[in-house]
C-alpha cells in the first residue's frame, strides 16, 4: 500500500465520507439498472433478434436518436453485455457474435475508425502502411475465417455526415452489401442526436442504411431522480450523503418537464461534482449550497439578467438569498416568509415595500427569466408556494446583487 509522508502526505485527502466507488456516476460506466430505458433495450433485441438466431437473416441497421444524455451509448453498450453474455453459452446463436463500439468524435478519419474495428475484432493495424480498403478487407476476412458475425455500433456518428468523412457510410454499405449473396455477418448501430444529420446524406444511403429507428425523449424530472437514486443503489455514494431534497433539486435543474435539458449525464456530473464540493469542505453530506455551485459550473449563471430587474426585484432575490443561506439543509421558502425578509430588507434601505400583489408579480416575472423556481404545492392545512433558486450560488449571487444595489443606491452595505 502507497503511504504518503512528509510533504505529500495529505495530498490526496482522507477515507471519503461521500463516495463509494466514484466511477460508478462515470458517464462510461454501464450501470446494472437502467430505469426508464428497458423498453428500449428490449426493441434494440427484437430489431437484432432474427440476425442473431438465423443464418439467413438479412443484415439489420438500426439508428438509435435522441439529444445528448438520453440513454442511447448506455443502451448499446448494454446490449453489448448482453450480446457478450450469450456468446457464452452461444444459447440461440448460430454462430459467435462480436460487439464493437466505435466513438466517431474521438476517431475522426475513416482510416482510424476501420482500424478500431479491426482491434475490437482482435486484429493489430499498424498506423501506417494499410490502406483503408486494406483494413475493410482484413475485416471481412477476420470474419470469414471465424465464422463469426459483427455488431459494429458507431457512437456519435452525426459527425460522419458531413465533409470527407461521410464516405464512412458509403464503405459499411458497401461492406454490408458484400454479404446479401452469403451468410450476413454485419450489422449496424447507428447512435445519433439530431434527426437532421440524416438529411444530409443522399438518398441512396438513407435507403440502405437507416432502416429501423429508435427514439429516447429527453429525461423528466422523476425519470431523472430514479437514475441518481439507482446510481446510489448501486455504491456511487453513501446513502447518508444524499438525501430526497439533493434528488429533487438536481431533478428540477434538469428534468426537461421543468425547462431543463433532460441530460442523464449533466444530472450525474452534478451529482458528482457536489458531493466532491462537500468532501473537499471536510462535510459527510451534499448540501443544497453543494448542488447550486456545481449546476453554476456547469451551467454558468446569466448575471447580466440581473441589471434588468427592477429595484424592488433586486431587494425581493436578495431577501430569498439570505433565507435560504440562514439553513443551509433548506432548498426552499414559502411566499409569506420571503416577504417577511423582503419588509425587514427594504427598511434597511429606507424604501417603502411593495405590497403583496405586487411582489406575486416580482415573483412571476423572476420565474420566467428563469432566475427563480415558484412551486405552487399543499402543506398543512392550505396552499402556498415554494421559492427556490436551485441553480445558482447564493455567495456569488448576494455579492452581485450588492454590487447592484450599491450602484443604484450609493449606499454601502455593512
């Protein structure tokens, strides 16, 4: 075991009271559960199923489509597993299947993406000296020799259709058409976000490659919040660093049923991003503070959105800024307490406060600028609105609304 001493010791931080097995929220990491993506794994089989199970089957091309963090890389890899596990047994297969994902962002040249299938398959391809019809033909002969069949998934594969790198699609349609007179051996993935791409390319292709497509709608809320609780489940974290008010701000940021991307990933790198936040603070818990500051990473904050508020909005952001940095375990407050710190706030200023309908319009209009978040729910015995502002942090955010108010004002606060 390393044991670091002297001037390094330190260095690298004690056991971590957050994490587990960090990988496990890893975009590269193929997670055991994947909820609300099943369906689409199993339509992934039944598209590929009469290709896997009879020799005769013509080859099968399939796009899988949707925006980033979606679910698509996961899906295929996890069919990959799947396609891995029964080689074991080859129970239903006709012959041995190899599953081979190629990233078309990170191998940008057709040369280097046949030389990446060709090392999925086991083949070395020097750098040099092979031509890229060289590469397509040991491919070919790799599998003929084998007596095996491939299910070549090309990740990211928007970026083959335009400019020289769209012949990509004109070599694996003619390497898939080399099979119709034999036994089919290759069948295609496509991973793709816009639907767009497609149209770029002439119709000949469109006809001979993109035959099946699968859609993924960008994740909700609640679809949001079951992956990161699965993630946990599965020893991302500690059960007692997260909590249902950490998944619930991150599912609001991002769920696109509240205006967010609805991106897996960017859930997950805030997720990870926090509880590394709270870890380096020494804490043994994600604080909502945690959550705003890694969203405001990712996603940095408009403050140039802030100098067309009106006085009395800028004093109302300020009254919920130092509410909710009274508690920092509280991602919330209701409209009659922000008022309340909105009259105290005014008089330090020596203005008179609004009244109520005019801050429910402050209020309304901040909501959609989308500075703020205002949640109408029921607690106790009747209505009120929750008021949060989950994507910004609250030391940045006050120091810029001072900043303002100084400006407007000329008057320093204490």
């Amino acid at each position: 075991m390393c044991n670091l001493t002297g001037e390094y010791e330190g260095i690298f931080g004690s056991i971590s009271k957050i994490f587990i097995n960090e990988n496990v929220l890893h975009p590269e990491y193929v997670p055991k559960k994947y909820p609300h993506r099943r369906d689409h794994l199993l339509e992934l089989g039944n598209v590929m199923k009469n290709f896997l199970i009879n020799e005769k089957a013509l080859p099968v091309k399939v796009v899988l489509l949707g925006p980033p963090g979606t679910g698509k890389t996961m899906v295929a890899r996890k069919f990959g597993e799947v396609i891995r596990d029964i080689n074991k047994t080859r129970r239903g297969l006709h012959r041995p299947v190899d599953f081979v994902i190629i990233n078309c962002f990170i191998f940008k040249s057709p040369f280097s993406i046949y030389r990446e299938i060709a090392r999925g398959l086991g083949l070395s391809i020097p750098r040099r000296g092979f031509s890229k019809e060289e590469v397509l033909k040991l491919i070919v002969n790799r599998l003929e020799s084998q007596n095996k069949a491939l299910i070549l998934a090309l990740d990211e594969a928007d970026f083959l259709t335009r400019g020289q790198k769209v012949e990509v699609f004109y070599d694996l349609a003619r390497l898939v058409e080399v099979y119709y007179k034999r036994p089919p051996r290759i069948s295609l993935i496509f991973i793709m976000r816009n639907p767009l791409s497609i149209l770029n390319l002439d119709g000949a292709i469109k006809s001979t490659l993109f035959h099946y497509v699968i859609k993924f709608k960008p994740y909700r809320k609640a679809e949001i919040i079951d992956i990161l609780w699965a993630r946990i489940e599965e020893g991302a974290m500690y059960p007692s660093a997260v909590d249902d008010v950490i998944m619930d701000m991150i599912g609001e940021l991002v769920g696109h049923d509240k205006g967010g991307n609805g991106d897996a990933r960017m859930a997950l790198e805030i997720l990870f991003m926090a509880g590394k936040r709270a870890e380096r603070l020494g804490r043994n818990a994600v604080t909502p503070e945690d959550v705003r500051e890694s969203f405001s990473m990712v996603t940095p904050f408009p403050r140039n959105l802030l100098e067309y508020l009106e006085d009395h909005e800028i004093l109302l952001l300020l009254a919920l800024v130092r509410l909710l940095k009274s508690n920092e375990f509280v991602n919330w407050v209701t409209t009659g307490a922000l008022e309340d710190m909105y009259v105290e706030i005014c008089d330090e200023y020596g203005i008179d406060p609004r009244g109520h309908t005019m801050v429910w319009e402050y209020i309304q209009r901040m909501k959609d600028m989308g500075i703020l978040k205002a949640t109408p729910t029921s607690r106790g015995k009747g209505r009120t609105t929750e008021i949060s502002l989950p994507g910004v942090p609250l030391n940045v955010l006050e120091n810029e609304l001072l900043r303002i108010l100084r400006q407007r004002f000329l008057k320093k606060v204490k």
